[in-house]
C-alpha cells in the first residue's frame, strides 16, 4: 500500500485479522511507512514504532498520523537514488494484548524413578506500554511473526525445573496431594522468568500422571482402598474380562475356578516332588518257563 497516506494496520487485503490467539507479536511486512501514513491500533493491541533500530512511540487503540524527524525523498530523486525505497525505513511491530494461552508437557520422574507425564497450561498476557517496549527490546523473533509456540521454547526448561522440584522427591502415589505446591512453585519460577521479557502471567494449571497406563490404572484400583496385590487381582480381572475370559471374577476375588461336573484338574505336587528311590521289583519268572 505505497503513498502517502498509506493505512498500516493488521488486517490484510481480505479484512483478516492477521493476529491470531498463537500470535504475541506482528512485524509489518511492508517498507512504506513514512511520514503520513495512518497507523492503526486495534483495542486489544500495542503498536511500537521504530526507525533505525531505536524505539520512536508507543501507541494504544486508536488511529494515528506518523510524523516521523526524517524527511524521505519522493519522485524522481528517490526512483533514482535508492530504486523507489526510503532510505528512511519505519518499522511497526504490533502486540497482541490479549490473554493467550500457552500449553506444555513434558517428563518427570518420581522418588521411585518411575517416569511422570507432566501438562501445563498457562495464561499469558502484556499488560502495559513499557512492557511492550520491554518484549521487542529483550525477546528475539524469526521473520515477521513471533508465536506463542517461540514463547514457550524459552519457557518450557523453567517449567521443567520446577516441577522436577517436586516431583522427584515425592512417592509415586502421593504426586497428586502436591498439586497446589507444585502449581505455586511453577508459577513463581515462571513469573519471574517471563517478567524480564515484559510478559505477565495469569493463571498455571498443572496435571501430573504416571506414563505407564497399567501403573495408572494400579494406582486408580488402590484409591478405592484396595490392598496392592488386591488392585493387581482386579486389574488382571478387568483385562480377563475385556478378553471375555469367564473367569475374571474368579481372579477378582482370588478364587480358582471350576465347572460342575468336571474333574478338577490334579495337583502337579506328585510330579514335582521329590520323592525317596523305591528299589523297582523284578517280575516273577512263568511257572513253565525253564531257567537255563
């Protein structure tokens, strides 16, 4: 959109919003901001302004006439010297404003060494005008678009570290007693890592599971009260049962099983015993049968 009264914004050609919920920040794209141009700022985001690497503005909602210190060259002279381009080049880079959330997992391990899946869901947000300077002075980004996705690269081994606190030094089964402590200590240790790139946080809500589905479920069994050799029984039960194996109850509580009118099946005890050598009798000789 060349000219001189050129609107710079974040909607696109179509009346897009360009920035999304996984977008924090938004480069403009296009070198043609120069004295004139209308600036807009939507309500639920900042606009910084920059010429030359150094920050000029700040603007909040609203519409504004960039009067830059510089004066650009038009016509001939700038066709000719610098092939239509200001040397003079303005940058906007927008800031989402927005509470955007932010997911993370990852992999613990517990006292027992058993390993543990961790979730993390976090809300994140840039409350004011200096903390917006803040983020594009301190928070590197790729191309034109810096996601929450890039965010979370620089968040995910805080985050790792903290739950890593708890969670290894607390038993298997009891991880989940610690999820108060362990979501305030995420939340501090995340807080002040994210507050150097002018990012505030909301909100962390942390899950923490065994990885093993079995040891879940074990776990699962043993919250009704159940013994642990008495979860194991009706874990093997269930997964008889799932294989329609008649007697899964039978293992459920721990009894054999038998069918009316079949001989039980015989102790194997005779046959795994060791039993004393017996001498083995010689047979006797046939009355007729003469003995040479």
């Amino acid at each position: 959109m060349p000219g001189i009264r050129n609107v710079i914004s974040t909607l696109g050609d179509n009346g897009e919003e360009v920035m999304g919920p996984e977008v924090l920040l938004w480069h403009y794209p296009n070198n043609d901001i120069m004295n004139g141009s209308l600036l807009t700022v939507e309500s639920n985001h900042f606009c910084v302004l920059k010429s030359r690497g150094a920050i000029l503005n700040v603007y909040e909602t609203g519409q504004y006439t960039v009067a830059t210190p510089d004066r650009p060259l038009f016509g001939s002279m700038q066709q000719a010297f610098y092939g239509g381009q200001s040397p003079w080049q303005y940058e906007a880079l927008y800031i989402n404003r927005s509470k955007l959330v932010v997911k993370t997992n990852g992999m613990a391990l517990s006292r027992e060494m058993a390993e543990m899946v961790y979730s993390v869901d976090y809300y994140i947000h840039v409350e004011t005008r200096e903390a917006a300077v803040q983020l594009v002075q301190h928070m590197p980004y790729r191309g034109h678009v810096l996601t929450i996705q890039e965010v979370n690269a620089y968040a995910g081994p805080v985050i790792e570290q903290a739950v890593n606190q708890v969670v290894q030094i607390t038993p298997l089964e009891s991880v989940n007693e610690k999820i108060h402590d362990l979501s305030q200590i995420v939340f501090q240790h995340l807080q002040q890592f994210l507050k150097d790139y002018g990012i505030a946080l909301n909100t962390v809500k942390v899950l923490v599971f065994p990885r093993d589905e079995r040891m879940k479920a074990l776990i699962s069994l043993k919250a009704f009260g159940l013994s642990e050799i008495d979860a194991v029984r009706y874990y093997t039960a269930m997964l008889m049962a799932e294989r329609g194996i008649v007697s899964a109850p039978n293992m459920a509580i721990g009894q054999p099983f038998s069918i009316n009118g079949v001989q039980p099946t015989v102790s194997t005890e005779r046959y795994t015993v060791n039993t004393p050598n017996t001498p083995v009798a010689t047979p006797a000789a046939h009355p007729t049968q003469q003995i040479r």
